[in-house]
C-alpha cells in the first residue's frame, strides 16, 4: 500500500531522473528496485556489504528516482514498537526507465 498522492492542479514534471554511475552502491541498488523487488537492509548488506541503505535511497531520489518507503513493523523485546523501511520503486516508473524513459 503507497501512500495517497495530493491532488493538484498543475500538472506532474515529466520523469527524467539521471543514472547513477555504474558500479556504484546506488547503481546495484536502483537494478534491484528496476527488477521489482523490495530493498531491506539486511538484504542489502548482504548483497553489497554496505550498511547505508538510507543514504543510497536518499541519493536515488536526489537524481530524479521516485523511490517509496514501506513502514514495517519489526518489533523487538526491547523495542515493541520498532519499524524497518522498505524500499520500492512503483511498477510505472520501472517500466518507463526500461522503456527508455530515463536519462
């Protein structure tokens, strides 16, 4: 479930983001969003051996990559109210990227 968009009378700015540069944390994590999958970080430290998701997904978006984050409750005896984030990029702008869409 994404969060509800605010109704405007403008119209959207046309989706152009820029690609990261190849071989870069944020490349192997935008091929991950682009393939359909969810980003955790767990997942992704295991994959890439980096702990900064977070700061990946906030240099995504700076370039241009509307990236959702998914609240999830992950509660711990010591913390009982404990969410992580997942990371998805919406099947429409995938789809467009890899259709040429993108820069």
């Amino acid at each position: 479930m994404s969060a509800p968009e605010q109704l405007s009378f403008l119209p959207p700015p046309p989706f152009s983001p820029t690609w990261p540069r190849q071989h870069t944390l944020e490349d192997k994590a935008l091929a991950e969003l682009l393939a359909g999958r969810l980003i955790d970080h767990p997942a992704f430290e295991g994959d890439c051996g980096s702990w900064r998701l977070a700061a990946v997904v906030f240099n995504l978006r700076a370039l241009g990559w509307p990236i959702d984050t998914i609240a999830t409750p992950a509660p711990t005896e010591q913390r009982p109210g404990r969410t992580v984030a997942l990371y998805r990029l919406p099947s429409k702008y995938a789809a467009l990227a890899l259709a040429g869409g993108a820069k």
